[in-house]
C-alpha cells in the first residue's frame, strides 16, 4: 500500500524541457513497483526511510538523502524497506533537451544514482509544482521553472560518482569548447572560461593541451580566426564590424592576431578569396574545416 499524492500533466515532448508528472509518496513496508518501463525520465529523492533501486542490472541500497533516475523506456524496480519504508518525492520530464542536461549531469543507467543535502529546497520545488497544478501558460511556466530549480539543486552538488578521472577531463573540456562556441563573440578571456567551468587557469590548460594540442588561449584565437575567416568570405562587413564580431574590442589587435595565424592582413584575405579557387584559397578553406571538425570531435 502506498500513500501518493501525484500529478500528471500534459506531454512536452515537442518542447525544450517539461514536467510530466511530480509527486510525494509515504510506502509501507516493502512496497515495490516494477519490474516496468517508464516512457520519459523520472527521477526520486528520498526524504526518509530506506530501499533498495534496480537497474541495468545493478541494484542500489538507498536512504536519506539519495535519489536515482530511471531513464526512458528502461527497465527498473524498487522497493521500500521492510523495516524503514522510504518516503519520497518524485519529479517526471521530458523534451527535446532532456536527454542532453541528463547527460551533462552525469546521470545515466550505469550511473543513476546521486546524493544531495538540499533535501528542504527538493521537496519545496516540488510542492510549489503540485500547488501550481492546473492548465495554463502561467502555470506551465512555473511548474517547468521548477524543474529547472530541481535539477540544478542536484547538479550544484557535485556528488555524481562517475564524472571522476578521464570522464571528468574529458566533460571540462567539451564544457569549455561549448562556452567558446557560444562567447567567442563576447570579450571573454581565458579566465572566464576557466570561470565557467570551475576548475583553475592552469589545470584548464593542462587538460586543453593534452585534448586539442593547444593552450586554452590558443583554441579561443584559432576558433575566433576562424569565424572571422567565414565572414570574411561570405560577408561585405568591415574588418572592424567583423573584429567586433569575434569578440575583439581592438581592430588592431584582430588584425595582428589574424596575420598571425593566416600570414595576412584580414584584407588581403578577403581580396584572395575573391580571386576564385585558387590552390591557396583551397588550403585555406582546408585549414577551417579540419578545425571545425575537430571542435566537433570535441563535442560528441
């Protein structure tokens, strides 16, 4: 027997991110569900009491201050101590991001289950999404923003066991690649990537040389050149506007930065590229794609 209080709402399968059901359960004592699928994430935080989660073949002892994800259309059971039935809360998503901010919090079916002492600010967004718990925009909107409060108070806590080692270099990394790919345009420094990502300047640097061969410095120049390249060829913007662009406040320093690694004034490029498919023009365009590709590599 369990006692629930739960709320399903409509799908957002089509929409970024989603609440799909949330709710807080007291079970008696060995009270189970599964072994069944569910078909969008579904993640539980435990308040109190003990039990037992199975999944991928692997099964969890769990209390207090744990909580585990069951992935879509995986298979799963768990079941409520004997002694010490669990009380929990539970949240369901879905969306076109789900699985990407899953990911990029570590969670997975070899890796599903987390830790958190933020158990008072859990269950609070979870009550404010059944409080807020009928059809319309308003509504929506601030049950989903909800679930962004909740997964980002599981993320803060850095406790998923499995972003440890080479998995956590390598997710610095693609974090930091993705902080450029969409700041280059902004005066950002290395700093501030480094910022980002919450790891020192030179730890940054370390992993940065050992993945791309390059300094962080160096990664955020080429890739900033790069860009500059493509508008160089594929716009009438002024060398300033393009500087700008890329996130250079100095045209000077664009232009010396550019020479640097093109062997050319900016200017002098864009007249080469006008000059047809010349077997230099061919190198060029090369040398971006190779470059592109492997900020690519990166983020898979």
């Amino acid at each position: 027997m369990e006692k629930a209080y739960k709320l399903e709402f409509t799908k957002g399968k089509d929409e970024g991110l989603s609440v799909n059901c949330c709710g807080l359960s007291r079970t008696e004592a060995l009270h189970s569900f599964g072994p069944a699928i569910k078909p969008h994430y579904l993640i539980h935080f435990i308040l109190s009491g003990k039990g037992r989660f199975s999944i991928g073949g692997k099964e969890y002892p769990l209390e207090r201050g744990y909580g585990f994800l069951i992935p879509p259309e995986e298979l799963s059971f768990y079941q409520a101590d004997e002694k010490d039935p669990w009380t929990y809360i539970w949240v369901g998503f879905e969306g076109a991001l789900a699985a990407d901010l899953v990911s990029s919090m570590g969670l997975s079916i070899t890796n599903p289950v987390f830790r958190s002492e933020k158990e008072e600010e859990l269950y609070q967004a979870v009550k404010d999404m059944m409080e807020h718990n009928t059809f319309g925009v308003a509504n929506d909107l601030r049950r989903n923003g909800q679930l962004h409060l909740f997964l980002s108070l599981i993320a803060e806590e850095g406790a998923i066991e499995e972003a440890k080692g080479t998995g956590r270099a390598d997710h610095y990394v693609r974090q930091a690649v993705e902080f450029i790919q969409s700041n280059y345009c902004n005066p950002i420094k290395v700093t501030d990537v480094a910022d980002y990502v919450c790891i020192n300047r030179s730890y940054l640097y370390t992993l940065f040389h050992n993945a791309t061969g390059m300094s962080p410095q160096q990664f955020l120049t080429v890739f900033r050149i790069t860009k500059a390249t493509e508008l160089l060829q594929l716009t009438s913007l002024s060398v300033e506007s393009i500087a700008l662009s890329c996130g250079y406040t100095d045209p000077l320093v664009f232009s010396k930065s550019f020479r640097q690694i093109k062997k050319m004034s900016p200017s002098a490029y864009r007249k080469e590229m006008q000059k047809g498919e010349t077997r230099r023009n061919k190198e060029y365009l090369k040398q971006v794609e190779d470059f592109i590709n492997q900020v690519n590599r990166l983020n898979s």
